[in-house]
C-alpha cells in the first residue's frame, strides 16, 4: 500500500513538472512562429520591404531572425522535455532539476529580443544557453542511468 502511495505522488509531482514544460513550450513556439509571420510581412510586404531584405543578413535583422529560430527550436524542445519527464520515469528531484532547466533555456530567444529591442545585456542569451545545454546533458545521463522494471 505504501509503494502506492509512493508512485501515486510522483505521479503527479511528474505530472506538474511535465505539463510545465509542455504549456510553455507551446507558447514559446507560438509566440516566436507569430514572429516569423511579422519578419515575412517586413521582408515581403511592408512599404520598405526592399531595403528590409537588402539588410536582412546584417545587424538587427540577423538577430531577430536568431531569436526567430532559437525561440520555436527551445519552445520544440520544451515540448519534448515535457513529454519525455512523464513517459519515462526518473527521480523528483531530478525532474524538477530538468524542467526548470528547459525553461530557463527561453531565456536565450527572449534574450536575443532583449538586445535588439531593448538593448540588454547578452548575459540572458548566456544563461538561457548554458541552462538548456546543461538540461539536455543532465536528462541524457538520467535517461543512460534509467534501467526499466519489468
């Protein structure tokens, strides 16, 4: 009876954790996907659409374009975080350790955003990096460690 209890509450303690991870990287995605729909509309249809795309490797553009493609790839990978921390058992606290770390990898796309629109310090594109690196490498070794009961 007690082993039940035991696995009900990691249960749901993975439940949480996972769930997390799934919410935020779907707006993550959707968020950052919206961007990509604003550069096609600078780049195509706006009135200085022509001078947009003649700087579009260069300065800003590049960097927007960055936090285009780093924001749906980390919002992706929450998603995928999420659904790996519920079907594939680990420990509590290891779970926590790792979604918390994938969350903090969207710092690295806001980060981008913050340089180019606010003019921020690129320590958040650094910490986002750093924490998204370290979640995949600490789940890898989790997941290496995880032997399957029968």
């Amino acid at each position: 009876m007690a082993t039940q209890t035991t696995n009900d509450s990691f249960t749901v303690g993975k439940k949480f954790e996972s769930k997390k991870n799934l919410i935020v990287g779907l707006w993550t995605m959707g968020a950052f996907m919206f961007l990509g729909f604003i550069l096609v509309y600078l780049r195509d249809f706006a009135p200085n659409a022509a001078e947009w795309a003649a700087q579009y490797s260069t300065g800003a553009h590049f960097e927007i374009r960055l936090a285009h493609v780093h924001g749906t790839l980390f919002g992706f990978l929450n998603i995928v975080v999420g659904f790996l921390l519920f079907q594939f058992p680990i420990c509590d606290r290891g779970t926590k350790l790792i979604s918390w770390l994938s969350l903090g990898g969207i710092l690295m796309p806001l980060g981008i955003l913050g340089e180019v629109v606010l003019g921020t310090s690129p320590i958040f594109v650094l910490l986002g990096a750093t924490s998204m690196t370290v979640a995949m490498v600490l789940y890898g070794f989790a997941l290496w460690r995880h032997s399957p009961t029968a």
